[in-house]
C-alpha cells in the first residue's frame, strides 16, 4: 500500500512568534537568542538569513552582519504555546503523530481521504488553519515516505506545500548528496572524491559497491537514492519522566545559590507534572562539576509527588549525597519518573490538610501563571535580583515587574 | 585462634547472621562476622551499626582468640561442606584454613581489633515476654510498615505500654501512611521506663525479633540501654538502635463514627480479592467494593487485559455503598488474621476503613480508600 506521509515545518519558528507579538518586527531582521557575551542565534526570521545569518551562529558575529537587527530572548514558555495549538490543529486530521520538536512532526495520513480529502489537501487545510488560528506559516511535504516528505516540506520554503510525484525521480534526481538524510559533511566529502554530486550519480552505484564503502550505511544510501524509506510514523510514547536540567554561567559552590536553583528547578519540574496531571514516585537528582564527572542520585518516594517544596525537600536530601558545595557544580537537574496519573489515587491517614492546602496553593498558582505567564507568579527568593540572605521586604508580592 | 566445630552448628549460626551484615559495603569490616574462640563455644558477631547480633554455639576450642572473615563467603564455603566436623584455625597473619573431610580453604581474613565492640548486659535490667504472643503480635502489624526510607519514624513498629480497665496492656502500633495496623496483648511492661512515652523498633530489628521469637517457643528477655533495645533467648543477644523520630498521632486517624458496618466471611473475602487483585492495576492493585444488602461485590480492570468481578454473601443492613481499596493492603490484614469472621466499617467513599475481628477488641486495621 502507499503510505500517504506530510512532514510538517512552521518557518522560522522562534522568530515569527516574536513578529506575532511585536508586529513592528514584522518585515525586520529578527534573531532570537542571548545577547551577551557567550550567546549564539537560536533562530532568525528569513529577513535576517539574507544577511547570511543563520542559527547557532554566535550573537556578535550575526550583528556584525546586521548590526540593524532586533534581538529578543528566547521565550520557550510562549513558543510551546504556540506550538500546543499548532499540534492541536495536526490532531484534527489524524492521531498518528510523531513530533519531531516543538515545530516540526510528521503525519500519517494514509485513508483519512474519504473524512478530509486527498493528502496534498489535508495539507493545504493544515496549513490554512495554522496561518488562520495562530498568525504563522507552515511549510508542508507530502510523499510516500518519511524522507520524500522531508525533503519536500524544505522544497520550497517558507510557506511552501510540495507533493513529490510517483515516481519521485524528476525531484530527487537533481538533488546535491548533502540533503540526503544521514549524509553529513565527512560521507558527502567521500562521496565529493568518488566524484558524486547528486542523487543521480549516486544512482549509478550498486547496492554491493555502495555496502563496500560504507557498510550498513551503504545499503541505506542505495534505498534513499531510490526514495525508498520504510520508517514508520511512531506516535509519541507516554512520558517516562518529567525534568529539567540548568547549567550555571558561572560554577556554584555557594549552598544558598545551590538551594535557590534547586528550588527553581522543583518549581518547573512540579509545574510541568502538574500541567499534564501526573506526580512521580522516583526523584531522581543529577549533579555535574566543574570537571564535567557527573553523578545521580535517585529515591522512590510515596505518596508520588506533584509539588515544588516536597521534590525539593527530597532533592535536597539527596544533594547532601553528593559533594555539592565541598566541589563546584557546573549543572543541576532534577526529574521525576514512574510518572501516574491523578485519577487514582491512594488516600494518605496523615497530613491531608495541610496537603489539601498545598495543593490548593499549587493549582491557585498554575491558574495565574496561565494568565500571566510563567513569570506572573514567583517564589520571592527566585525573583532576578534577590538577595539569597534574605528575601527583600518589599515587593513581597512576588512580582519581578518585567 | 583454633576450633573443631560440628558443620551442622556452625551453618546454622552462620546462617542466622546474614540477615545482619551491612550489604552496602560502605564499612568493609561491616561485611565480616566476627568469631571469638572461648571456652567450650564460639561467639559469632555481626553488625551493621543499627542492628547488632551475637549468639554463641558449642565448639572445642584449642586454642583461644578472635579473627573476623566476610561473612558471606564463609557461609558460602561451610554450606558445601560435608556433614562432618570442621577444623577452623586463624594465624597470626590473619589467614584462615579450613579444613573438613579432604578440603581444605585457604582464606583471608581481617583482624578483630577494628570490629565495632559490641556491649555487655546485666540480666536484671530485662523484662521477660512469651515469644510466641510477642510473634503473634508482630505478624499481624509489621506489614503496614512504611518501607519509604524518607520517612523514618514510619520505618519500624511502635511500642508502648497503655492502660484499659485497670488492666496493662503491651500496644504494638505500625503504618506506612495509607493503612494502620494497632494490637494490644494483656502485658504488663508500664515499670520499665524507656517504654512509657513509647518507642520505634526499626524494621531490620523487627525482623530479627520476629526470628528469635519463632526460634523455639519460650521466653524472649528485652530491655533497654541508652536508645538501644536489647533482645536475648537463649544463647543470642540481639541490639537494634531505636528510630529516634516521632511516631505521628495515630488516634486521631482510628475512625470513631463509621456507622455502617458488614461482617465478611474472612476465607472467602480473601480468597476472591486474590483473584480479583490479578486484574487490578500493577502499581495501585485498585480494586472496588460494592456493598448492598447482604452481598458484597468486588471488581477490578486493567486497561491492557480486561476485567473481573465477583460477589460474596455478607451480614449488611445499611444503605448501599460503593469504594476503592488497594487489595494488597485488604489481602495483608486478612492474611494475618484467624477469625472466620471480620467487621469493615466505612463511613463514606473518601473516610478511612477500619477492619475488625467481630469476636474481638484486640486487633484493628485502618486503610485509607483510594480513588477509583
């Protein structure tokens, strides 16, 4: 049967979010990114890679290029927004999903023609919707595969729809080796020597000769030459666990430093459990030093966990099985596995009111941070700019006021 | 150091010391037994700092002294030999031979000298307890103990000594926070001191006072020492550090008012939670209990296998009601008990249970309810 696959792409992701919400930015050269001195372009609109900028290039390089570039802060917490309701409009046309990041996923679509039409029209749809619910664009590959679709949905970028024909070959023969998937800058140097430019030199080659080569992956590259790809589409497994890891500018040693960002960290992780309706019954904590030797320490607790205080009461418990603070820490992490669901859940005899309380607290807390994002709310000794001997007297409130 | 010892004897002290020896192998000395050669017998010792045994069996000595050896591998080694009498002999250097039959072992051993002592008893600081009501009273409490190492005052069994009607009771009381398990015995222990504000034996020694009390009916003496408990039969001496933390305020947990109340025959109640529990949720063994007139129902599902559901006749008047227990916990009370019949109180779906013998005021168990 041929499988009918779309790969889906929203265009310059990061940066277009940031045009949404400012759209003076629009038509702008946009990088998104940390400006200070070690920070790189975690993405760019397309006004900015005109100017030869791409992402993962350092910050000052990249304004050098365009010094008239406006640069904003990576804000995750509002691209997966974003994102949520982009795959929301995927879920509307099939349940074989596989995301690939926040942006990216490919779609199974194969006999959803009789409900919403032909595939090349479920990806119009798609990519109307996207534009008309959330302002961005997508660009779309159909194909008979995973690899055609993803070469596809770059073909023609951005806000592209491309349906690689069947046969593929007036699309894939023209193609440089580079593009190929699992063809990175050392193979396609070999493959440059053998004299091999395209696809359809690479075509001349035998499945033996291509294996003598370059072993298992040989095989794989005669198949691609032949847009033959079996991949399926894997829809997303549950979650096994839930964290969050920091690394530090500068290395820790300081116990209050270690304590306020083990507390942020309890914060997103408890946050994130709860976002989804799960608690953990096994913390686990990750320490990385100074000279990159990491360890990890876990606990099964029970009942499972939901809340930033009781995760970070037992992290810290577990941080004391460490030599955090006798050596510096360059990273932190904490994360939950063997995650349940809240619907059934196991009565505790002791301390339910002030759990009660708790997790009123938590879900008051989560409420706010909906409507005023993640920063609406704040633990006080978390706020930029808190002193770790104390928490300030004023602006008790726990707004940082950015 | 010298000793001929009968295999028999020697395993069978061997034996009972490997629950004791720290397995983490944080101390390596803590890995070893160590073995004193005195007069006529030989004194075997392990410890792992918490829980501490020593017991002496009948030997003859040649020569007198003290050497320490992993504890694990010896018993490994005197397992397999044969049903004959064995020659131990430690030298000077530490070095170990073994000789039974034809073979012959060669091993390393640790000198005694850096093995934790281990402190002497006066017997008159001892109070004397029938072994076989002080097992009766362990077996049916010990399984609610927590075995959440981060709470360690829920780790053990609490001891206290209380008062009804004029008469002295011995209370033992464990719960790992979702279900409770109390039972009191005629026993009059309120002279001894350390007892009265009531104390937490840890599992570990739990364990190892349940053996001593299975070992032969007879007379178990315990006393107290500091925040130690000591437990002595015979010829073993057992030493637990008590958990120094706060049992929590489990009278307030007993329900007082759960008026409606089914006598369940225990057997058959048993006997279809086990079943039922196959299909309930691996980690939340869920399972739900009907309750209507006279009849008890109980079902359970599993997203990945299916469902089942079964009913037995009950003794119930009240109005119908309907909640979610782990079977697990129902399945370890009912397991421990002997009554042919027992009494479950509920209140509502959300209220702690309690579970009764119907002939008797000794025993209670509390489970909380799960949602369903």
């Amino acid at each position: 049967m041929i499988r009918s696959i779309i790969h889906l792409d929203l265009d310059a992701f990061y940066a277009s979010v940031e045009q949404h919400d400012e759209p003076q930015l629009r038509g702008r050269p946009v990088l998104v990114g940390g400006r200070s001195g070690r920070g790189v372009v975690c993405a760019c609109s397309y006004e900015a890679r005109r100017y030869g900028i791409h992402s993962a290039m350092p910050m000052a390089k990249a304004l050098r290029l365009c010094p008239a570039a406006a640069v904003r802060p990576v804000r995750m917490e509002r691209y997966r927004q974003f994102s949520r309701r982009v795959f929301a409009i995927f879920a509307r046309f099939t349940d074989r999903i596989e995301p690939l990041s926040l942006d990216e996923a490919f779609l199974d679509v194969s006999g959803c023609e009789r409900l919403f039409g032909k595939p090349a029209e479920i990806a119009a749809q798609i990519k109307a919707a996207v534009r008309q619910e959330t302002g961005l664009t997508i660009s779309a590959g159909v194909a008979a595969n995973k690899f055609l679709a993803k070469l596809a949905s770059d073909h023609e970028k951005p806000d592209g729809l491309y349906v690689v024909p069947h046969p593929p070959d007036n699309f894939l023969l023209p193609l440089p080796l580079k593009r190929l998937w699992g063809v990175g800058p050392v193979t396609c140097q070999r493959l440059e020597k053998l004299g091999l430019r395209t696809v359809a030199d690479l075509r001349q080659l035998s499945e033996a000769r291509l294996a003598q080569l370059f072993d298992s992956a040989g095989r794989q590259l005669y198949r691609l030459a032949r847009g033959e790809d079996q991949r399926p589409v894997v829809v997303a497994s549950a979650r096994h666990s839930i964290g969050h890891e920091d690394t530090f500018d500068h290395d820790l040693q300081n116990p209050l430093e270690l304590h306020r960002s083990l507390l942020d960290l309890a914060e997103r992780v408890a946050t994130r459990l709860r976002g989804k309706g799960l608690a953990g019954s096994v913390v686990q904590l990750k320490v990385r030093y100074a000279d990159f030797s990491t360890v990890t320490r876990r606990r099964t607790v029970d009942p499972p966990l939901d809340s930033a205080m009781t995760i970070l009461q037992v992290a810290e418990e577990l941080l004391l099985r460490t030599d955090a603070g006798q050596r510096p820490v360059r990273l932190l992490g904490i994360s939950l596995s063997q995650l349940q669901e809240g619907h059934e859940v196991q009565g505790e005899l002791f301390g339910v009111e002030k759990r009660d309380r708790l997790s009123a607290l938590d879900g008051a807390v989560d409420q706010l941070r909906q409507r005023y994002g993640a920063k609406g709310v704040q633990r006080a000794s978390l706020m930029t700019g808190a002193r770790f001997e104390s928490a300030p007297k004023t602006g008790g409130d726990g707004r940082d006021g950015s | 150091m010298r000793f001929a010892i009968e295999k028999e004897i020697f395993i069978k002290g061997l034996a009972r010391i490997q629950g004791i020896v720290e397995k983490k192998n944080t101390i390596p000395i803590l890995a070893n037994v160590l073995i004193e050669a005195v007069d006529g017998e030989i004194q075997l010792t392990a410890t792992d700092l918490e829980v501490g045994m020593k017991a002496s069996y009948p030997a003859t000595v040649s020569s007198p002294g003290k050497i320490t050896v992993s504890a694990k591998k010896l018993y490994e080694i005197i397992k397999e030999l044969p049903e004959q009498e064995i020659d131990f002999n430690a030298k000077e250097n530490c070095w170990i031979e073994i000789r039974c039959g034809k073979a012959y072992f060669n091993i390393v051993g640790l000198s005694a000298e850096e093995f934790p002592y281990f402190p002497h008893f006066q017997k008159e600081q001892f109070v004397s307890v029938d072994g076989t009501l002080l097992k009766e009273m362990i077996d049916k409490t010990f399984f609610s103990i927590s075995t959440d190492e981060s709470k360690y005052n829920l780790n053990g069994i609490y001891f206290r000594p209380v008062e009804k009607d004029g008469q002295q009771l011995l209370r033992l009381v464990a719960t790992d926070g979702h279900r409770l398990s109390l039972i009191q015995k005629p026993l009059d222990v309120s002279h001894i001191e350390q007892l009265s504000k009531g104390v937490i034996f840890p599992r570990k020694g739990i364990f190892e006072l349940k053996k001593m009390a299975e070992d032969n009916d007879g007379e178990l003496l315990i006393g107290f020492f500091d925040n130690n408990a000591v437990i002595q039969k015979n010829q073993t001496v057992v030493v637990m550090r008590l958990i120094d933390g706060e049992f929590p305020d489990y009278n307030r947990v007993i329900p007082q008012n759960n008026d409606l109340t089914v006598i369940i025959p225990r057997d058959s109640f048993l006997h279809a939670l086990r079943r039922m529990s196959i299909l309930s949720s691996e980690k939340s063994k869920g399972v739900k209990i009907e309750i209507k007139e006279n009849l008890l129902e109980m079902s359970s599902s599993n997203p990945e296998f299916g469902d089942a559901r079964e009913d037995i006749e009950v003794e119930y008047q009240g109005e119908e009601i309907s909640v979610g227990f782990n079977a697990r916990y129902l399945i370890d009370i009912l397991n421990a008990q002997n009554e042919e019949k027992i009494c479950l109180s509920l209140r509502d779906k959300l209220s702690p249970g309690l579970i009764t013998p119907c002939e008797n005021q000794e025993y209670l168990a509390v489970i909380m309810p799960m949602r369903l």
